[in-house]
C-alpha cells in the first residue's frame, strides 16, 4: 500500500481532525461524547483501511496495466495517422 499512497494516513488525519472539531462545536464541547464518536469512526476507518490494504495493490497493477494498454493503443493511432498524411508535410 505505501507504493499506491503513501500520504493516505496524513490525508485522512487532517479530515478526522476536522471532523472532530466540528462535532465539538455542534456539541457544546462536550468532549466526551466527541471522543466517543470519533473512537469509533477510528476504529470502523482502521478495520476500512485493513480491508482495503488486502487489495489495494492488485487494484493499483489492474489500472497500471489498462493505462499501459491504452497508451500503445494511441501510439499506433498516432503512428497510422502520420502514415496516413504523410504526403501533405
């Protein structure tokens, strides 16, 4: 997974403490029950992570290999059209 993303914690800290702050203005800080609800979405996020840590990379090879695929598909189209009008350079 570090080779996919490897800011992928960073990135969903910073939204997390966001998410936290809020919470805690919407409940008059109450800083127990924010607490509570973040505990818990943490613990739901890290189960998330860990599923998504299983097939991550095989996902990451499957678009790699569609992306190689469709970049020799262009090149060739590139390469008739020059053949195609090469008589008007």
């Amino acid at each position: 997974m570090t080779e996919t993303n490897p800011n992928i914690l960073e990135e969903t800290k910073v939204g997390f403490f966001i998410l936290a702050g809020a919470l805690l203005v919407v409940f008059g800080g109450n800083y127990q029950f924010t607490a509570s609800i973040t505990m818990g979405l943490g613990i739901i996020g890290g189960l998330m992570w860990l599923l998504v840590a299983i097939w991550i990379q095989k996902d990451a090879n499957r678009v790699s290999e569609i992306l190689k695929q469709r970049g020799i598909e262009l090149n060739q189209k590139k390469e008739e059209k020059k053949k195609k009008y090469s008589f008007y350079l």
